[in-house]
C-alpha cells in the first residue's frame, strides 16, 4: 500500500514539474499582423454569464489592418453606411448625414501588448479629441478569431468584438 502511495505521489510530483516547467509563449505583434473584419459585436449577460449578439450594433462593417510592427489602422461602420444617399439637401438629411459621419470611427495608431492587453495610443482620428487618446482592450486569439474586449464600457454594458483573419 505505502509502495501505491509513493508511486501516485511521484508520479503527481513529475506531472507538476512537467506543467510548471512549460513556458506559456507570450503573444506578439507578428500574430496581429494583417487584415481581420468585424464578425459582430457582443454584449455579457451577467444573468446568464454567456455572450449574446449585440442587435443594436448588427450589420456594422469594420477592418482592422494590423502591420506587425507596433501599428495599426480600423474603420467601423454602421450597417447601412455604404447606402447613404448623399444627395439628401434637405435638413433631415443632413441630420442624418451628420450622424453617419459621427458614427464612422476610423484611427491609425501605434499599439503595444502587455500580458493579454493590446493598447492603442492613437496617432489620428476622425474624432480630433481623441488623438492621443490610450485605448485599452483585452483580447484573445482563437485560430483565425480574434476578440476584443475595451476595458471601458459604453452605456454600463460590457461588449467586445469578433474579429476574423482574411488569408
């Protein structure tokens, strides 16, 4: 019996060495690099404990352009921005123009990774405020997805998005 015991402990104890001594590889920019498009937006029930699709956000369009080197580019959409009829010269079309460019969010940016953070000190924007602004997002790559999830929160709700690597 105490011949059993020793052998379950020794063989607990290399298991253990064997798990301590792998290094976890840290994340690097090589692994952003290139083009991912929004898949969709999500927000966290708390209730459930599960994310669910973000209805108020579906059909927005977006690309993130990762160059590999500490850079990048995004432009998100809504989902009927491309339709827009510009020729609207009436004030509720311009109303409505006004709106589809404030809801246009495009940045260049130099970005940096942290543990399972990337940061993106943003070098240009549409929004003149928030150049230099420091975006923070917790993210995680899964095969070809990548999700990001700011560490702010808009209107209390916590969301993140999908992204997917283009070949």
């Amino acid at each position: 019996m105490k011949t059993k015991q020793f052998l379950y402990s020794f063989l607990f104890l290399l298991l253990f060495i064997s798990v301590k001594s792998q290094k976890v590889k840290p994340i690097t920019q090589d692994q952003f690099k290139g083009l991912w498009i929004l898949d969709k937006y999500e927000a966290y029930d708390t209730l459930e404990g599960k994310w669910h699709t973000e209805t108020s956000r579906m059909g927005y369009v977006g690309y993130i352009l990762f160059d590999g080197a500490g850079h990048m580019a995004v432009q998100i959409t809504p989902a009927d921005y491309h339709d827009f009829n510009l020729n609207k010269k009436d004030s509720v079309g311009m109303k409505v123009v006004v709106d589809y460019y404030s809801n246009n969010l495009i940045y260049f940016a130099d970005c940096k990774i942290e543990g399972n953070v990337i940061e993106h000190k943003i070098l240009s924007s549409t929004n003149p405020e928030s150049v230099g602004a420091i975006l923070k997002r917790e993210f995680e790559i899964k095969g070809k997805t990548l999700l990001l999830t700011p560490k702010n929160r808009l209107n209390g709700a916590k969301i993140r998005m999908k992204w997917v690597k283009m070949q």
